[in-house]
C-alpha cells in the first residue's frame, strides 16, 4: 500500500450509504491526491465497496477491518497503518433507533450509543495524539440534524447526536491550538437502504407493552410523515459526500431545514419549538398534507444547487418553507400566550 505522497484518509462505516460514497469519491479524484482506506465492521460486506471502486480497488482504495465499538480492533486497524499516519480521519459509522422510547429495551439503547458516540470518541482518542505530535490534521465527523434539534419518536438516537455535537464543540477549539481542524456534518434523511428497510419495519411491529394512543400517534402521524419528509426532503449519499470536501465547522447539507433550527435558537425559552413541531405532528396535520406536496414540487430535482437554475430554485423553496414553519409557529405563539 504504498503512498506516494497521498494524503492518508481513513473512513468508517463503508459497507454501505454515505461512507462507501465518501470513499469511492476521494479516491476517483482526478490528481489521486488521496489513498483511502476504507473500513468496515464485517469485511464480508465489502463486495458493494469494491464494485463501486472499480479499477481503483488496491490502487488509490483499499479495504480493513475497523469495529468502532471495539477498542482493540480501533487500535489493532490504525497500527496497521504505516507510521500511524492519519492525514483525515472521517467518522462515518453509525445506527439508528426509532420507536415509542418505552418501547426500546435499555441494551438498545446503550448499543445506539456507543455506536454513535463513542465509537467516534473512540477513533479521534486514537488518532489525535499523533495528529497534535505532527500539528496537522483534519477530523470530519458525520452526525446529524438530529444533533441539532431533537424529533418526536427518535429521541435515543438524537440524544446520541446531541451527545457528538457536544463533544466535537468542546474538542474543536482545542485543536486549533495544534493545527488540526474538526468539522461536522449534520444530514437530514439520506436515501440508503438501510434507512428505508428501518421505516418498513417500523410499519409492521407492534408494541404490547405501549399504550393505545402513543402507538396511534407513531404508526398514523409520525410514519406516514417520515415516508413523506424521507420522500422529498431526503438527498443521496452522493450529495453528502461533496459537502466532505471543505468544510466548516458545522454543515448543514440541506439549508430547508434551517429555518427550523433558526427557530429554536431565536426562543431562549424553548417553547415555540416545541410547541411548533406538535403543532406539525398532531394539531395541524392536515396542514402538513397540503404543504409536504408543495415543498416536493419546488424540491424535485434540487438537492444540491449545481447551476443558477438550481440555486433560484433552492431560494424559492427556502422562502415557502420559512413560510409553511411560520404557520405553526404563529399557531405555538397562540397556544404559549393561552398557558
């Protein structure tokens, strides 16, 4: 695996979705700037990887095995790299949780958990020390919107986001003191198979131990809205996998979802957001059916602005969807001035 002066990139979670994207995408780059190593929990999953590489395979990609739950496979997969040289580490791995919360068994939880956090805890404890030794380096960490703004029925798996952000924050500022740079990325939905087989799943489960209207309230107002939010707000692995090329701090890939977290942050009080996203998923969910078709058409072939048609079109459905979130926020203005 020799280098020639390519920038070493290691990246977890490659099987499948935004982490096989990431690296099939670095190592096509046209100056082969880059030797990607490609990491995967079970190598036996590494045949889609290894299509998409194509020639690329063993030349500017090559594929290990990295458990990010496992502190010995962390340490074992990195001291198989020549000197421990790291250049860009990318902390893509990770599992999702969705369901009535006193639904989902504590062992669940703690998994979703030391997937997403400390798996990433994990990998940045390893790799950094030699990262501040060289005073360089670059660490991207895949979280989520979900990080940023906590959704009804994925409460584990935002806390576990929440949790990253909180991490990442502290971190960053840290490093730039050794010249190293820590940026997230904060996705919405992403079409990956995973994630649809986990909404089709969610569909025919039942939970005896919940109560009559909690699962009413998941499988008739949550469900069908996630098809519909996963249908015209989701972008492709593709999409995220650009926005790996320079980023900031935090980047949000799809901009219609900051007028949501814009809301948050302009309410020290935290209420209108609450009361807004109830508002969405319950009061007013007629509302919601009338909006979504709208926002599908004005999105229909623009999840990532490539021209001035697109950024035009990006504009407009920015503006309808600052004002179909107005809508409820005016309705949670109301129900927090009746309190």
């Amino acid at each position: 695996m020799e280098r020639h002066g390519q920038k070493v990139v290691l990246i977890t979670g490659c099987s499948s979705g935004i982490g096989l994207r990431i690296a099939v995408m670095l190592a096509e780059d046209e100056k082969q700037r880059y030797h990607v190593i490609a990491t995967m929990r079970d190598l036996k999953r590494k045949d889609n990887l290894v299509k998409a590489a194509g020639d690329l395979y063993s030349k500017t990609l090559f594929v290990a095995e990295l458990d990010v739950c496992s502190d010995e496979s962390v340490k074992q997969c990195i001291n198989s790299i020549k000197d421990r040289h790291i250049d860009i580490l990318i902390s893509n791995a990770g599992i999702g949780l969705v369901g009535p919360v006193e639904s989902i068994p504590m062992d669940e939880m703690n998994n979703v958990f030391e997937t997403n956090f400390y798996g990433s805890v994990r990998l940045i404890k390893e790799v950094m020390p030699d990262m501040k030794n060289r005073r360089a380096g670059r660490i991207i960490v895949i979280s989520s919107v979900m990080g940023l703004q906590g959704v009804a029925f994925n409460e584990v798996y935002a806390a576990s986001k929440f949790a990253l952000e909180g991490f990442c924050e502290g971190l960053a500022a840290q490093l730039l003191s050794f010249n190293v740079t820590l940026s997230m990325l904060e996705p919405g939905p992403v079409h990956t198979e995973f994630e649809l087989k986990m909404i089709q799943g969610m569909k025919e489960k039942e939970w005896p131990s919940v109560d009559p209207d909690t699962v009413n309230y998941f499988r008739n107002f949550y469900l069908p809205g996630a098809v519909d939010i996963f249908e015209i707000l989701g972008q492709t692995p593709d999409h995220i996998a650009k926005v790996t090329s320079n980023p900031h701090f935090h980047n949000l890939t799809n901009p219609l979802y900051s007028p949501i977290l814009a809301l948050k942050y302009a309410d020290e009080t935290g209420c209108l957001s609450v009361q807004a996203f109830y508002c969405m998923l319950f009061t007013l969910r007629p509302l919601m059916n009338v909006g979504m078709p709208v926002l599908k058409y004005l999105t229909f072939g623009c999840k990532s602005i490539t021209n001035k048609e697109d950024y035009k079109k990006s504009n407009i459905t920015l503006t309808f969807s600052k004002s179909f979130l107005s809508l409820f926020t005016f309705h949670a203005v109301d129900m927090q001035s009746a309190l």
